[in-house]
C-alpha cells in the first residue's frame, strides 16, 4: 500500500507519496513562500476593477488579486479575504497570490503535512537518523529530474520545459510511434502526478498514423492522469493539450526557478546526515552561503538537531548544493 514519508525538515518541508519503493508524488514547502492556499488574512484593498488588487496584513505586506470587489467596496477600505492560490514564480516575472472575500476566521490554512494527513493514504514522519527512506525511495533524483528538465522511460525520454504560458512536454524516442506514444504518454501522466503541474499543459506526442492510434493514446491518459482535469484529444499535429487546477507552483516551477533555495535545502539536509563529531562545516558558493546566513534561525536550528557547532565556508569552485562534514 501507498504511504507519505513527511520529514519536517531545515527551511523546507518534503512528502512523497511512496508506492512500491517508488515515488509517485512528492511535494516541497519553503519557509517564505508566501500565503498558504486556504489562509484567511486581513487585507485592504490598493486597487478596484478587474485588475483588483489588495496589500495582506502579512509581514512585507505581499499583494493578491480579488476574484471581484463587493460594491460599496472603496479603495483603501479593510476586508478579509482568503487565498486561492499561493504567489507564482515564472522564468520573467512573479505573479501574486490570488484572494477572494469571505467571512471566515483567520487562520495560516492548512501546512503541507496537515493536506498529506488529509489524503487516503496513512503519514510517517521521518527524522534525520536512522535509514534515509526518502533517499532510497528516490528523492535526490526526482529533485534532478525536476531541475534538469529530462525524464528517461523505457525506450525514450522527456523534455520538461516551464513558460509562463504553459508547461510543455515533449516525447523523445526511437522506434514505433504507437510503441513510443504509449509509454511516453505514460510517463508524462507519471511526471505531472509526482510533481503537481498545474495550468496548461502540453505534451507533443510522435505522429500517429491515424485516429484510433490516437484515440488510444486518450484512453491512455485518461487512465494514467488522476482526475480532476481536462484535455482535448490528440490532433493530427500530435499535440494534447490537459487542464488542471493551478493553486501551488509545482515541484519543477520551485526547483528551478529558486535554484539557491533549492541547493540550499539540499545541502542542510546533508547537513543534519553529516557523519562526525566537531564543528559541522558546511562549503558552498557564495550565493548558497548568503542565503543560509541570512536565516540564523536554520544554523540555530541545525545546531540543535546535530549537537554541533556550524561553520559556513565559501568556495567560488563549487558547484550545486555543496557539502557538509
């Protein structure tokens, strides 16, 4: 049967869905990054129209889009309003979090271990000693599956690319089409699932030869995509395009368009696993560095955990994450 593994842990959150030592969903949640989908804050409103806009009683007062303004509803009144969808991070610009009115009490919304706790599937949380069951399970390269953009599948490849547009998904292989088409359409559902893509998606399958090669490929995904979305069918050109609810940037969109945040979870997770005694250093370029000395409360908090004291080195000639010894 399917568990979570949750692990609370410096700067970021992490849960995969595990099935057969294999994860099929796996989700991150970063300190800063905003409002949580459901949190219920007050708010007061910049601007009305279409293009509503009003600043959150939050630290940095962070602006959202309205759904629609109540009439009566003038510029710089109070309001409580609740978020729908968390900030978006895109390759040229972020868009804000999105809020509608309501009359409900204030509240954080629910945390990311509170949503997995919620699903059908039973938790386990996991510390930093013992057996690395996420890492067996596969965490360190989906991460770079995620950030490379390619995911390998018997007989082919995907190309995973992000735009502000769409997320689009291309099938790369040899062989026969229909052959190809199935297992590539297989494993995009797979690579939608596991990292929560949301929006418009499309993925470019190779050219069928005729309607009912491509009406099985609809079945295909119909039965490898977990519902709730939308798609056409396939055109003769080999594309289908898939709807899905957008409320969180998915696992690709926080991989890659926070590279620093990423390297920077990665390396205190290594951190908190770091085999010794002494000062714990931790060595990694310069940007990875800053950001972790900007959070005293994360070394605070691996201080804590490891027993040790930590000492953060720069060096220019590292790439990636780093390391910790």
């Amino acid at each position: 049967m399917a568990e979570w593994l949750y692990e609370a842990g410096i700067g970021e959150n992490r849960a995969a869905l595990v099935e057969n030592d294999i994860i099929i969903e796996a989700r991150i949640e970063r300190d800063g990054e905003g409002p949580r989908v459901g949190a219920v804050v007050a708010a007061r409103l910049l601007e009305g129209g279409k293009r509503a806009l009003v600043a959150l009683d939050l630290p940095g007062a962070p602006v959202a889009t309205l759904a629609s303004v109540p009439p009566g509803l003038s510029i710089g009144a109070l309001c409580i309003v609740e978020v729908t969808r968390t900030p978006q991070r895109e390759r040229s610009r972020d868009k804000p979090a999105r809020a509608r009115i309501t009359d409900a009490a204030p509240g954080d919304g629910p945390s990311l271990r509170a949503r997995i706790a919620e699903s059908e599937y039973p938790v386990t949380d996991l510390g930093p000693t013992g057996t690395d069951r996420l890492e067996q399970a596969g965490w360190s390269e989906v991460i770079d599956h995620a950030r490379a953009g390619h995911w390998p599948f018997a007989g082919g490849a995907l190309w995973v690319d992000t735009t502000p547009a769409m997320t689009l998904i291309d099938i790369d292989g040899d062989g026969d089409p229909l052959a190809l088409a199935k297992a590539g359409g297989a494993a995009a559902a797979a690579v939608i699932r596991c990292c929560d893509i949301g929006g418009s998606i499309g993925i470019d399958f190779p050219s069928l030869a005729g309607r009912a090669d491509r009406q099985v490929i609809d079945a295909l995904i119909d039965a490898h995509l977990p519902q709730p979305f939308e798609r056409t069918a396939i055109n003769g050109f080999g594309l289908m395009q898939i709807i899905r609810r957008r409320a969180r940037p998915s696992l690709i969109e926080q991989v890659r368009y926070d590279v620093v945040a990423t390297d920077a979870a990665l390396l205190l997770r290594q951190a908190e696993r770091a085999v010794g005694t002494g000062e714990l250093h931790l060595t990694a370029r310069a940007a990875v560095v800053d950001l972790i000395a900007a959070h005293p409360e994360w070394i605070a908090d691996l201080q804590r955990r490891t027993g040790r004291s930590v000492r953060i080195l720069v060096d220019a000639q590292i790439k990636g994450a780093g390391h910790a010894q």
